[in-house]
C-alpha cells in the first residue's frame, strides 16, 4: 500500500520532493500506528490539502480529526525549533500543552466548518526549555472533503515577535517621552515643514508664545512665533534660525518672551535641522524650555553677593572667605587696603607670607585642625601691614554648611586688635606694679603685727591668728588678679575649686602626697568681690580643723562638696576622721563672728552647723548672683526689659 503523498510520481520526482525534509518525514512517518490510518484511507480533500500545504512558502500547520493531529510543512517546524520533529503527528493538546485551551477551541471551531483570525495575538510558548512571550498572526480555516463535511483546520502563521517587541519598545519611549514632556509646564515641543513654512507644536509651547492652541496644533509660520519674542532679541534669533538653517547645525538660543501682561519669560529653544538625500533641510523639530525660574535665582543671587560685597567692604574687619578645602576664593577691600597686596592676589602662598614667623606654624596647625573636624577656627597673631609693620589680629571663621550637612564653604574674619592689646599690656603692667604694692602693704602689716606681739607677748596668739588672715586675703587677692597675655592665667582661673586648692596648700602637705582637702561637685566662678570673704572663710573653717578637728590628725581630712541647686549654690564643709566633737554651748569667739559675718553679712547666705561623732559639717547656702559681680548686674528674673 503506497504510503506517499503522491503515489503516481517517478522516483526522479519523488526524490526531488523529499529534499524537504518535513515532506520526507511525512512519507517515511509510520501512518498505519497513528489515529488517522494509512494514507490511502484519507479522503482526497485531506491528500489535496495537504500537498498544497507542504509546498507552500509560509508556515503551515493542520489540526485533523477531533483529536486535532498536528501535521505541518518544513517553514513551521522551523519555528517549533527543538521541539520538531517529536511533534509531528501528535495531538496538539499534548504537543504544546501550554496553549491546550488554545488549540482546544480551534479544533471544535475547525470541525464545526468555522474560521478564526488572529492578529499579534500573545502566547506564552515552551520552545527553549522555558515559557517565553511569542506573538503571532494566525488564520484558522476548514478542511472539507468531498462531501463539504469538516475534517479539521488549516492554520496560515507569521512570527511577528520581532516586530511587536520593537513596537513595544516605540511606544514605550514614546510614553516615557510624553510623561516627561507632559509632566511639566516648562517644556514645550516644535516641529517646523520648511517646505511650507508651517510650525506644528504642542500646548506647552503654543502658550509659552502666547498663541490659540487650535491654531498652533494645525501649523502657523514662522513670524507668528517671532511676534511674542521680546524686540531687543528678535533679530539675534532669526540670525540664528538662519545659520542653523544654512549649515545645517544644532540650534540653540535663549531669549525673552513678552507676555499678555507685559511680564517677561525666558526660554531656552533648541534643535536640529533634518536633511533629505539631497542634503536639503525639509524639517526642523526641537523643544523650548521655561528657564525663567532660573534667571530669576541667578539675579536673586547676583543681587545678594552684590549685598554681601557691599556690607563686608563697609564694615571695619578684615572678611575672606575659602572653600571646603581651605582655598582662599575672596577678600574683602578692608584686607587689601591693610596688606598692601593686589586685589587678584590673596589666596595661597601670599596669605600665609604675611604672618609674623613666629605665628606662622602655630596658625597654620589651628586653622589645619578647624579644617579637618569642621568646628570653628580662632586665633590671634600677627599680620604684615602694608607698612612693613606687624600688628596683632583676631582672627575667627565659622564652617558654613548646605541643607544635607555637607560644609560648603568658611567664612571668616581677622579684626586688627594691635592697639588694644598693647593697651591690655600696659594695664597688665599697672596690674602688676598695683598688685605688688598690695602685697607690700599686706607685708608691712605683718611686720606691724610681728614688732608689736614682741613688745606684748600676751597678745602673740592674737597676732599669729591676724598674720594668718591677712595671709588668707593676700592670696585671694593674687587669685582674682586680672591676667592679660603678659601673665597667662591658668584654665582653673577664676574658679572655686583652684581658690580652695590654693588656700588649702599649707594643710594638703608636700606636691605628690595625698591631698587631705578635696575639693568634689559643681564648681563655680568667683570674682574678687567673692574670693575675699570665701577666703576668711575657708582659712578660719582650715584653722579651726588644724587644731580641733579632723587636720589635727595624721589620718584626718575634709572634703568640700559644691552643688548647684536651682537660684542657690551650696557647699558642704565635712570633716572625717579626727576627734569626736560635741557642740559648744555658745559660739562667740573672733572666728565664728567672722565666719557669719562673711556669709551671712558680704554674702547674703545661710550658714549651719551639725556636730557629727566623725567630725564637723558646715552648710552653706549663698545666692548663685552673689558669686560673681556679672551675675549680681543681671537683672531679676521677670523684671521688665526697656
């Protein structure tokens, strides 16, 4: 039984035919196992069909019987790829099972004599070992035998993926071009027919000239965009239009447009002329931009560095600025006035060549340090003035930083302090001769009470106790001495704690012992005003403990406890270790007078004592205002401000 399509052809033809490898695979193709039998056995409508089939020049497939037997010609098992050729001859439903529904629903159609037509239609197809997006045209039609009946259905195929991918990607950077473009009132797109002198544009740009939205979108010429463009720059761009015109290169421009209202906007329009094969401009698309926001800013800006300017060449200070890095980037007309140097010069070698030698590593390291941790630099040292002359100067500068934190710049300045620092010398120089006057009289007087104790030696005890006192306010008044940078005080200077050290020293014994006054809590400034009564106070709190108390023992101390306690600042005198005490009936020595006198009477502050086994413990309650003159010229709290 003949098993070819056709049965009648000489072996020359039949072996030309069979070079297609899909019509081979048909005749050689085990029919007789298959649902649909032996070829002989099918209607001659089905045999016609599928010998038109199997030569045609476009992909082709047939879906016959009601198990939809998949029978198709070389151009279609190019695009089932590796799953050709174990498809060939199976039932569609299980051939490509990704798309049963599919192919269900033709099959039933088919055999129902119906047609179907589908356009980019979208299947997820495993070709390559894996579900991909394939999308197709695909036309369904049926097989009819001899007798009209409907044996199944061709199906006519093109891949299109190729074509519906790049069409995708069109409209997608269409899409993006039109969110980017639509988004904003600022942008605005133009498309000029040079042939017909027509401009096509789109709202944006139509109301940025001021015309009907109709009208623009239809096409105007040319002159009607130049009519809204400000008088003074209408000529610069048509000279420009022409030039880009004439040579064929990029346009751009940027001018004003005037407004209904006569308010002005600046554009900037850019584009490119279009070339046809003769080299000839036939279109010419571009889009304009509102920048008038930035011209704006940029005037706002210009405006402010011309007040900037202004203010820092009036005042009397030397200002300069630099950027993150240092660099110097401007100085003001007071700098170049003192230094004598070019307004261009500045940064540099020629800032540093003005600093005294003696300063110039010392400054440098300050101002290397403030650029490395970004806090504020200052400084005072000497600068050449334009005179030849060195004169002393404060200099600060301060990091200045943008919305993100990030230090965008320094501005800073140096104030020429030359004439009160050598007057600040020379007072620390009438300090000086002031103070060792002072302590000459404080001499005299203990050379006073030393002649007289010898001519009265009943009264030496009295005088040992006075000689002592006006020690305890010799060394106060040394503490509260005004220091400038001839005589440098000590960071402690001016605070509690270091007048306590210092009038404690006779008891705290040799440097590097352990100190038997201690000093604990929140210290506090004290001016002179405060020192001399705190002073009698500690040196007769000390004198008393020498003899009586705690210090009268070799494992004796105290300790001073200073807190802070709202409008008050209280200390605690407490001594441990030294012998029991026991409270006197009455407190009427010298001393105690003193010591209420100072406190209760300079002071304005409370005083009580308890007598503990462990040793003595004074409190004292003083208004914080009372310590400092600055503090008592504050004004009261609620007190009305003029």
């Amino acid at each position: 039984m003949p098993k070819s399509l056709f049965p009648n052809a000489s072996p020359e033809t039949r072996d030309r035919l069979e070079q297609d490898p899909t019509l081979k695979l048909f005749n050689d193709y085990d029919w007789a196992s298959n649902p649909l039998g032996p070829i002989p056995t099918w209607p001659d409508g089905l045999k016609g069909a599928i010998r038109a089939m199997m030569v045609a020049a476009t992909p082709m497939a047939m879906l016959v019987g009601s198990r939809g037997i998949l029978i198709y010609n070389d151009h279609y098992a190019r695009f089932a790829g590796p799953r050709h050729p174990g498809i060939f001859g199976m039932p569609v439903l299980e051939a490509w099972p990704e798309i049963a529904e599919f192919n269900r629903e033709n099959i039933e159609r088919g055999l129902a004599g119906g047609g179907a037509s589908y356009v980019g239609q979208r299947l997820m197809l495993n070709i390559h070992g894996e579900p991909e997006p394939v999308w197709l045209d695909m036309h369904f039609s049926p097989i009819l035998d001899e007798a009209g009946q409907s044996l199944g259905s061709t199906c006519v195929l093109n891949d299109v993926t190729t074509r519906m991918l790049a069409e995708q990607a069109v409209l997608r950077s269409e899409e993006r071009m039109s969110l980017a473009i639509g988004g904003t009132d600022l942008v605005g797109t133009w498309d000029w027919d040079i042939s017909h002198d027509r401009i096509t544009v789109d709202n944006q740009f139509a109301a940025l000239h001021n015309l009907d939205l109709l009208r623009a979108g239809l096409g105007v010429p040319l002159k009607v965009f130049l009519r809204a463009i400000h008088p003074e720059d209408v000529q610069r761009v048509g000279d420009e239009l022409a030039a880009a015109l004439r040579e064929g290169s990029p346009f751009k421009s940027e001018y004003r447009l005037v407004e209904h209202d006569g308010s002005i906007t600046w554009v900037v329009a850019s584009g490119r002329p279009r070339l046809d094969g003769e080299g000839n401009v036939y279109r010419f698309p571009g889009v304009a931009i509102d920048v008038t926001e930035q011209h704006r800013v940029a005037e706002a800006l210009a405006e402010s560095e011309t007040r900037f300017r202004t203010l820092a060449d009036t005042l009397p200070q030397m200002i300069w600025t630099t950027g993150p890095d240092g660099r110097h980037d401007y100085f003001n007309a007071r700098w170049h006035e003192f230094s004598g140097l070019e307004i261009e010069s500045g940064g540099g070698a020629s800032w540093t060549e003005i600093f005294h030698p003696d300063e110039r590593i010392y400054a440098d390291a300050l101002w290397r340090e403030s650029l490395k941790s970004g806090e504020p630099f200052q400084a005072e040292y000497r600068l050449r003035h334009q005179s030849g002359e060195y004169r002393w100067a404060l200099c600060r500068a301060l990091p200045v930083h943008d919305a993100h934190g990030q230090l965008v710049r320094w501005i800073g300045t140096c104030t020429d302090i030359h004439e009160s620092r050598l007057a600040a010398e020379e007072r620390e120089l009438v300090a000086q001769e002031l103070s060792h006057r002072i302590k000459n009289i404080f001499a005299v007087l203990n050379g006073i009470i030393s002649l007289s104790a010898r001519s009265s030696p009943e009264a030496k005890s009295f005088a040992d106790q006075l000689r002592q006192r006006i020690f305890a306010l010799g060394e106060a008044h040394d503490f509260v001495r005004p220091h400038t940078h001839l005589a440098a005080a000590s960071e402690k200077q001016g605070k509690l704690s270091a007048l306590i050290e210092r009038l404690m020293r006779p008891y705290n014994g040799a440097e590097g012992g352990a100190a038997r006054v201690l000093f604990t809590g929140d210290d506090a400034e004290v001016d002179d005003a405060a020192a001399t009564p705190l002073a009698l106070l500690f040196h007769e709190l000390a004198t008393n403990a020498a003899k009586y108390g705690a210090l009268s023992c070799a494992e004796g101390d105290v300790v001073i406890a200073g807190r802070t306690q709202g409008e008050d600042y209280c200390l605690t005198w407490r001594e441990n270790g030294g012998p029991a005490t026991a409270e006197p009936e009455a407190l009427s020595g010298f001393g105690s007078r003193l010591v209420s006198l100072s406190v209760e009477g300079q002071m304005r502050g409370t005083l009580a004592r308890r007598w503990r086994p462990e040793g003595l413990e004074v409190e004292i309650t003083l208004p914080r205002n009372a310590l400092t003159r600055s503090a008592r010229l504050r004004p009261e709290a609620g007190a009305a401000s003029s």
